[in-house]
C-alpha cells in the first residue's frame, strides 16, 4: 500500500482542490500529524485499525487539547481521503464520532491562559538573547508580536501596504481565524511601541527594516505549528526561564501570548483608545475582547464611574 503516494496526492488536493488550504497550514497542521502516522503504518508492528492509529498519532497531547483535537480530525480526513480516492482498503474508514479519541479536560483543569508582562519585562528578555544573526532573529519575532499584539501564527501573514489615500505604509495581517463566533477577517495592523522608563516609547523600526528586507524571522512553520516553535527556542533561555519562574512566584502564567496580551494591557493603559477600537486592531469581536481581557471591561468600568463622581463644573 502506497501511503507515502497517498499523502502526496492528498496534499495535491488539500492545496489546490475544494476549500483550499494555505501551504503554511500544510506544514504546520497537517504534515506533522501524517508524517507520524506513516512512521506507525511502516514500522514493525503497525496498527491495525485507524482507532489503533488515530490514538498513537494523539496520545502524546493532553485529552480534550486543541492540537490533540486537530492532529485526530487532519488524520482523519486523510483516511477517508485514501478509502475513498485511493482505493485503501476500507478497514481504514476512520470513525466518524471522535469524542472518545480526543477526550475532554479533566474537570479539576484550570485555565491555562497566559498573563501579561510589562515593557520592562520585555526589554529585559530581549536584551538576554544571544547576540547574533539567529539571537536577532527571534529577537524580532518578540518585537513584532509585542508591538503589533500578534497572534504567534499571524507572523506568517503579516505584510506591508500602502494607504491610498495617504500613501502612508501600514502593516497589514492575512490571517483569516475560524472559530464558533465565525470568521475572522484580515485586517489593518496598528502598532503600540513599548515605553522606556523616561515615558519615551521604544524605536524598532519594525516597518521600515520590514521594508528594507532586513528582518528575516526563522523557521517558524515547521513541527506542531508557530506558538510551538518559538516555546521551543524559549524554553532553551536562561532569560525566559528567570521570567517564567518570576511569573509564576506571583501566581500568573507565561507563554508566548503574553506578548500578544501585553499588548491589550498596554492599549488599555492609554485610556484614550475605546475598547472596540482595541478588539478591532487584534482581531476579535468585542465580546471576545472582553471576555479575554477582564481589564478591558474592569478598566472601563473604573473610569466611567470616577468620571460619574468628580465634580460638576461650575458655571
């Protein structure tokens, strides 16, 4: 049985057929997935049956986790690719319920969302990674999800445009997410630097290197997808590992989203920038703005009612 052909054929299909996929989401959603299951239908003692295949291509992730729910539901649309257009054996047709396969969270889980860090703290990781060309590289990627409040994946959509009306360049975000409230549209990128401890904001140049072709970030679509890649760098960092236990000495949380969040936070710090206009430049509606970030509606609340208590002006 052709199964190395067989993933050929359905990456032909995925790319180029029906509700075309992006080759960036090939690699880093259903590559690695199909690539371990060819490592367990070649190997010494292969599965017999897709449940058998699906479970040894998912276990290693934690029941009910989103990549153990995308590696199950990728794999599966391959089989079902290979019964019905490669003319597998039908014993492959995988299982149309998967809730067994990928389980549900443990009642007793907790939240897992990631906290906030402030500028300092950020200017301090930066200024901790290697000096050299790979060191400035990822260096980058912290700058731009920092400045911008990227999402890890939407570094690999980002471009630059040029306002008609202006000719002003701007950054500008192709990520389109799919999620229960529906889609996602790209969208205009709008910048909020870091603020040194004088109160000046922090010079990157992030757009004109951009231009100038001189940032190139790395490798950041290969194994399970761009937030795993950069943990992976991370997690090797004297300067992120000092910052993760200092976060979680205080209780919170550190990923590669704090950046992202660091950037609500920062929006919201402002007071000058209304919440809808915060939830528009990051992506998401702002029901999910609020819902994400609870000092987007306590800080709002906070200030309606100071404005409520101060004095009436005199006439």
């Amino acid at each position: 049985q052709d199964w190395p052909g067989a993933i050929e054929r359905f990456k032909e299909q995925k790319l180029r057929h029906g509700n075309a996929i992006k080759s960036d989401t090939w690699d880093a959603k259903y590559q690695p997935v199909l690539t371990d299951a060819i490592a367990e239908l070649m190997g010494r003692k292969p599965p017999t049956t897709p449940a058998e295949l699906i479970d040894r291509c998912i276990n290693r992730w934690a029941p009910g986790s989103r990549t153990r729910q995308e590696r199950a539901r990728n794999l599966c649309q391959f089989l079902r690719y290979a019964v019905t257009r490669e003319q597998m054996p039908v014993i492959w047709q995988p299982p149309l319920d998967l809730k067994d396969a990928i389980g549900r969270k443990p009642a007793t889980a907790t939240s897992q969302k990631a906290d906030p860090l402030t500028d300092q703290q950020i200017s301090n990781l930066l200024a901790s990674l290697p000096d050299d060309a790979a060191g400035q590289r990822w260096a980058d990627v912290i700058r731009l999800m920092a400045e911008l409040g990227l999402r890890p994946v939407e570094l690999l959509h980002l471009s630059v445009r040029t306002d008609q009306k202006t000719g002003e360049a701007y950054w500008h975000c192709s990520y389109e997410k799919r999620a229960g409230g529906g889609v996602t549209k790209a969208r205009r990128l709008f910048p909020l630097p870091l603020r040194q401890d004088d109160g000046d904001f922090v010079q990157w140049d992030l757009l004109q290197r951009w231009q100038d072709k001189l940032i190139e970030l790395p490798p950041l679509g290969s194994g399970n997808g761009v937030a795993d890649s950069i943990a992976t760098y991370l997690n090797r960092r004297e300067g992120w590992r000092s910052l993760r236990a200092e976060l979680e000495a205080g209780g919170k949380r550190l990923s590669c989203y704090s950046f992202r969040h660091s950037y609500s936070l920062r929006c919201h710090q402002t007071n000058v920038i209304p919440v809808g206009e915060i939830a528009l430049a990051m992506g998401h509606s702002i029901e999910v703005h609020c819902r994400s970030y609870p000092w987007s509606s306590e800080a709002g609340a906070a200030a309606a009612f100071a404005r409520a208590r101060a004095p009436l002006p005199v006439a």
